[in-house]
C-alpha cells in the first residue's frame, strides 16, 4: 500500500478502536497513534520521516482540525482559502498557492466547520449558510455553504500573528515613516477620531491594533467586533464585545448597533469598533459627536474620499436623514482618516493620511496631511517611494488641551 493508502487504513482502524464516550487526554491518543504506527505489516513499510509525518496527520485528523491544522500552525500563512474538500490555497510572504493536500471527502471538511463554528458559539447550516467565526489563536473564519457557494464549502481563515505587530516593526518594513508614525502617536493620545481605510488585505485591522498600543492605560476602552479580532494589550480597564447571530434555541441576534448603544451606558473613554460595514455607523457617528473622543475605526474604501462616501451610505442604510445632515455629521465626528493600500509588489503601506477639516456649501472640507510619492519608471522588484507631507494640522486644539504641543514648523 502507498502512504495514503496506510493513512486511511490507520484512521479507519483508530476510529474503531478509540472510545470517545470518555475524556482521553492528547497524550492518550498519541500513544493510541504511535502504537498503530509502530505495529505496521513489514510490507507497509515506511520511512522514519514519513511515520512522524503520519503520526501528525492522524492526530490533526482525530483531535485538530485536519490537514488545516499544519497550515494554522505555520507563523509565515497569513490567509488560508478553502474551495471545497480538493482545493486549498494559502497565502505565504504575500504570493498565493495552491497547496498539495486536500480533505479526504467533503464530510471530513463539514465536520471540521462545524467544529470551528461550534467552538465560537455560533451555527451554520443550509438554514444560516454564511457565518463569521473565530479560532483559539484568534485568526477570524468567514464560512459559505451550499446553496449559496455551488462549488463549497467554502472556509477563508485570515491569520493573525502570534505576537502582534508593533509600530516600530510597520517603520522597520517601510509601511510607515518613524516621523508620520509619531505624529500618529501624539492624535491618539490627544483624542482625535481616527478612521483607517483600504481595501481587502491591507491592513486595516493590523494597524488598528498598531494605533491602540498608544491609548494611555488609565482610560476606559469598550472594543465592538463581529468576530474578535483585535490584540489590545496593557490595557488594564478592556471590555471586549462581540455580535452574536441568532439560533434555533431562540437565543435573539446583537448586532453592532446593539453593543454600540449599549457601550455608551458603561462608561466609555474610547470606543473601538473593529469595522464599519452598514447602518451601525449612524450609532458610531453619533457616539464620535457626544464626547466619546479617542474613538478608531476601520472600513472598506478605495481612498480616504471614498471612505466619506461610503459613510454616507452606510448612514443612509441605518436611517433615513437629510445628505447635508449625514456629512455634517461625519465632519464633526470623525477627524482624520488613514487611508492604507496594497501595492503591486504586495507590500502594505499608508497611501495617504486626510484631516477633516469642516462643512461648507453642503460638502465635507478635506485637508491632505501625508502622501505616498512613488518614484516614476518602476518595473520590477520593490516599490520605492516615500511618505511626504503635503499640509499641517489645522485644527490643534485637542492636541494643545491634551499638552501634545503643535504639529506646525
């Protein structure tokens, strides 16, 4: 038999013999795996490096998550895309691949969903086919099922680093400059509003936790989330919360707008909101104008400029109200925006930093404050460029109030 072959014998054999009624211990079912491995027909035999490597595939197949356990346990993947039980692609150093494995048949792949799901409290079936979850490392799920995904299940898993990233590893890779990344520093503390924008993969949630490292530890933060995501650490007063859909058990849904409305009876210094995605950011804007500064958020856009469009839409789905009133609104809650990309050579980097600075004439006033240049006759390797200032700060009364001083030269 090839080494596949022995594999879905060994299984088959640990699944009759393993009794699951009771508790065992990882060490139990390693001995149990170990033992099988050892006791193989001399006409099975394998080598030495392939019996390790099949004494982790089975103990991932029994007690993990099948073969997606090798992948969530490598630090370098940082987004792992399952098309179905035969298709599996990572993403590794920012290039994609399709990888060699495959789940064994599409049941072993729905048992292991459920599994995930059922780990964060939630449910998915034909039913509720579409549901976001969460692994014990922290790396967020987003899952699809039939009828919905024709050529499912479909399981995107985004990994998050084991040790978050720090503000000073963003300037050592060239996301950022150490100059822009102070001036960053000195809003935060002061209590600007602060909303980060870019597309998928650029970032936004990395630079989300990057930004909150500067939040000063005596203030009360309340972080909202779909799924928790976010790594805040040294923050001793922390309150995290997060949605939850309904279920069959009758168990009601909590939406974002829930849990913003109800953050704002719990003493909130900051208010968090992991991503803004439909009418939840009427309650936002709403929490920004009431004197909850210091707040972050992130969104989905492809320009700071269109981050304040799609904020109006968003409003707009959330509650029926004037355009003028939607933007003066925006223009009084939120202050500056952070616009982050992803560039050709698959780098991340800030594009471009805006400060609102006002409502006029029915429109949202913008002031550039940094940009990226990128140097003209790129063609190959990585994109060179830098981060220039293009304005100064106008509105400096949060920074002088909070004694951070004045960002003019």
């Amino acid at each position: 038999m090839d080494y596949e072959e022995i594999k879905r014998q060994l299984k088959t054999e640990l699944f009759e013999n393993i009794d699951f009624s009771r508790e065992l211990r990882d060490e139990e079912i390693q001995d149990l795996i170990d033992e099988k491995i050892m006791n193989l027909k001399k006409e099975d035999y394998i080598p030495l490096s392939q019996k390790k490597r099949l004494g982790k595939e089975l103990f991932f197949s029994i007690r993990k998550l099948d073969v997606l356990q090798e992948l969530i346990e490598d630090t370098e993947i940082t987004e792992i895309m399952v098309n179905g039980p035969e298709r599996i692609f990572l993403e590794k150093r920012g290039r994609i691949s399709l990888w060699e494995n495959k789940f064994e048949t599409r049941e072993k792949l729905e048992d292991v969903i459920q599994q995930i799901v059922a780990k964060s409290n939630r449910v998915v079936n034909e039913t509720n086919p579409i549901v976001d979850a969460r692994l014990e490392n922290g790396s967020r799920v987003n899952v699809v099922l039939a009828p919905v995904a024709l050529n499912g299940p479909i399981v995107t898993i985004r990994r998050f680093p084991d040790n978050p990233l720090t503000m000073e590893d963003l300037i050592k890779t060239g996301s950022i400059t150490s100059e822009v990344a102070e001036f960053l520093k000195k809003l935060v503390v002061s209590g600007y509003n602060i909303f980060i924008s870019g597309g998928t993969g650029s970032g936004k949630t990395t630079f989300l936790n990057v930004l909150s490292k500067f939040i000063p530890k005596e203030e009360r933060i309340i972080t909202i989330e779909d799924s928790a995501e976010l790594q805040l650490s040294d923050i001793p007063n922390l309150v995290s919360l997060e949605t939850r859909n309904a279920n069959m058990d009758g168990c009601k849904e909590i939406t974002i707008r829930d849990l913003i409305k109800t953050s704002l009876r719990m003493r909130p210094d900051r208010i968090i909101v992991g991503e803004v995605r439909g009418g939840e950011a009427v309650d936002l804007l709403q929490a920004l104008n009431t004197g909850h500064d210091g707040s972050l958020s992130t969104g989905h856009s492809n320009s700071s400029r269109d981050m304040l469009s799609r904020l109006e839409t968003m409003v707009l789905m959330g509650m029926d109200l004037p355009l003028p009133a939607i933007r003066r609104q925006i223009a009084s809650g939120v202050d500056i925006i952070v616009h982050l990309g992803r560039l050709r050579d698959h780098t991340r980097k800030v594009l471009e930093i805006v400060e609102i600075t006002g409502f006029e004439n029915g429109e949202i006033i913008t002031a550039p404050l940094y940009e990226f240049k990128e140097e003209a006759g790129w063609k190959e390797g990585p994109v060179k460029g830098a981060l220039v200032q293009t304005g100064k700060l106008m509105h400096e009364d949060k920074l002088i109030f909070a004694g951070m001083g004045t960002c003019k030269k």
